[in-house]
C-alpha cells in the first residue's frame, strides 16, 4: 500500500457535516435516491448509491434500500460527505445535446413534459456519461424544478415523463404506485412467438454490484413485476414485434421476462442471445428493439385524459421494413410506430 505523500490531503475538497433533516409533507412520496440526489448536487451519483448501500443513510434510524419512499415526518440522516474540487463546479451539456433534447420534446404544458428519449442517451447522468435528459433539461430551463416522473434505459428509446413542479411529480407518482400510469412499449422479440396474449407475473430481483451494471433475474424473493404481451406482427421463425404493457416498472423488467418466456428481446446484449443478434444485424439492427411506444393516464383531481405517443425511430423503423413478413399475422398499423 502507497503511503500517502505528505499535504496530499489539501487537494481534496471540503466534508459536509453530519446533519439530520426532517421530511415535510411537500417532499413525502419520493424515492429516497432522488431525495439524496437532489442534497448532494456535487456528489457522483455512485457515490451517493454506496452511503446507501453501506448504511451511512439512515431514515428514523434504520438503514434503507435506495427505492423506500420518504413519508412525512421522517428523520434522515445525512452523512458527512467529501466533496472533490473536480466535482464543485460541474460543467455544461453541450450545445448540440441541448438542442438534440429540446429537440425531442413532444408534449410541453404548464405541468409536465414528455420527452421522445433517443436511444445512446442517459435519462440522468453516471455510469460514463456527464449529462443525461434531466440535467441537460435543467441546463436549458434555469430556475425550474424539474424531476424525472420515471426512467427509461440508456439504449431505450421513447416516450418520457419529466413533471415540471412538485405536486405533479408527487400525484404521477401516486398514480404509478396505484397502476393508474399506462406505458406501452413496442418490442422485437426472437422467434416466432406463439403464447397469444400472454401475462407474465414474475417477481423480479436485482443484483447489487459494487462496480459494472446490475444484473436482473426471476427469483421468488423479488419484488413483484408483471408484464403483458400481445404480438403485433410475425415474421417466420426469426422474430415477433411485440406489445408490451407494464403495470409494474422493475428494472430490466420488459427484458428478463422476455427472456423468462424464451424469446429475448432482440440487440439486447445483457439478457438476450448472443447469435440472434449477430443475425439481426444482416437486417440493420445494431441496439436493443426497445422503444415506449406510448404513455396514458387520468390526471388525478380533473379525471382528464392524457395520452402521448412516439412513433418507432427511423433506425428501428428501417429494420422492420427489412424483415421477411409472415402473411396474415400482423394486428392493426403499430407495426410502424403509428397511433
């Protein structure tokens, strides 16, 4: 072990102190990372995943997992911190990746906005990229308080929900925990898929890792995780387009139950199969063939209808118009992103 050279400690950057804040009623009903995130602004998002993991966050005096959701009235513990001087003044998204998000905005109103999310770009930033999404949103539009209402992978393209006050933010959030937030998702599964409409009620658990992604599985112990496919379009026995609707939003969740049902998701490197997507790009398809097709939900108070669609991206778009079709087995006109 290198001995560390004297004064070495000057370079680094100040600890916060320890400090205990109580929940008021205007912060109850979020996730206790984002909470966490939104304090320690200057602190890498890996680091503030492992005070989590280790304990050193604590609520009411007990240690929690990074997806409990703060009540009101609730202690937590904030640990002391050291902040880096790299990290106390953070840069700027580039011009070009503001524009490309502005750019990808399909639904503004005074509440919400939904975002058409390209595929490459993270919905936060970590894991190797400086900004995602909502920091480059925040970027463009100073002063608001924009949070995320969910997440979408990093190679997932499609419609996302970022709420531009608090109470939005909180009733979205309500509305998830009681199944009242509808997402569809369009799918390139492999093979032919033949299970008709099929639920898939499995419990899904996730692997904690120190270093590398987390890895997702089937496992009695997880946390309850369905989801409902329904084909859209065949073509032979190389793969199916796929409707799938999630009531519950695990990580991974639409991926591993594909893969649980035997027809991984198509480009999917983590769960899928690995010669199937060496085939597939014969047809063009070099990313995961997953795209949240479209988003609904009442609004909670008024009762009024929201609905927002994303077409298929021309990249998965082409892939489709490249693969041999079956005859007589397509359903309706999403097989090309429409309605």
């Amino acid at each position: 072990m290198t001995a560390e050279k004297p004064g070495a400690t000057a370079d680094r950057g100040p600890r916060s102190t320890v400090s205990a804040q109580r929940i008021a009623d205007s912060d109850a009903g979020q996730r206790i990372d984002n909470f966490l995130l939104r304090h320690f602004k200057s602190v890498p998002r890996s680091r503030v995943y492992r005070l989590l993991r280790k304990g050193e966050v604590r609520v009411n005096g007990k240690r929690i997992d990074a997806d409990y959701r703060l009540a009101a009235g609730d202690t937590v513990r904030l640990p002391p911190v050291r902040i880096e001087p790299d990290a106390a003044g953070p840069g700027r998204p580039s011009a070009s990746l503001q524009a490309l998000i502005e750019r990808a905005v399909i639904h503004e109103d005074r509440h919400l906005l939904v975002i058409d999310k390209p595929s490459g770009v993270a919905v936060h930033g970590g894991s190797g990229m400086s900004f995602g999404v909502i920091e480059t949103l925040r970027a463009a539009r100073p002063g608001e308080p924009l949070e995320l209402v969910h997440r979408l992978d990093r190679d997932t393209s499609g419609c996302l929900l970022v709420a531009r006050d608090r109470p939005t933010l909180v009733a979205l959030h309500a509305l998830i925990r009681d199944g009242g937030l509808h997402k569809t998702y369009l799918a390139l599964l492999a093979g032919s898929w033949q299970l008709g409409k099929k639920r898939i009620d499995a419990p899904l658990a996730t692997d904690a890792r120190e270093r590398g992604e987390r890895h997702v599985h089937v496992a009695t112990t997880g946390k309850a995780s369905v989801s409902v496919f329904q084909p859209v379009q065949f073509f032979g026995p190389l793969a199916t387009l796929m409707e799938v609707e999630i009531p519950t939003g695990r990580t991974h969740q639409i991926r591993v139950h594909a893969r649980h049902a035997g027809h991984p998701v198509l480009g999917d490197d983590k769960y899928g199969d690995r010669e199937r997507n060496a085939a597939m790009r014969e047809y063009g398809l070099h990313r995961i063939f997953l795209h949240a097709h479209s988003v609904a939900f009442d609004w909670p108070g008024s009762g009024m209808p929201f609905h927002a669609s994303a077409p298929l991206p021309p990249d998965l778009a082409a892939v489709i118009d490249r693969l041999p079709r079956a005859r007589g087995k397509r359903r309706g006109a999403r097989a090309q992103g429409k309605g």
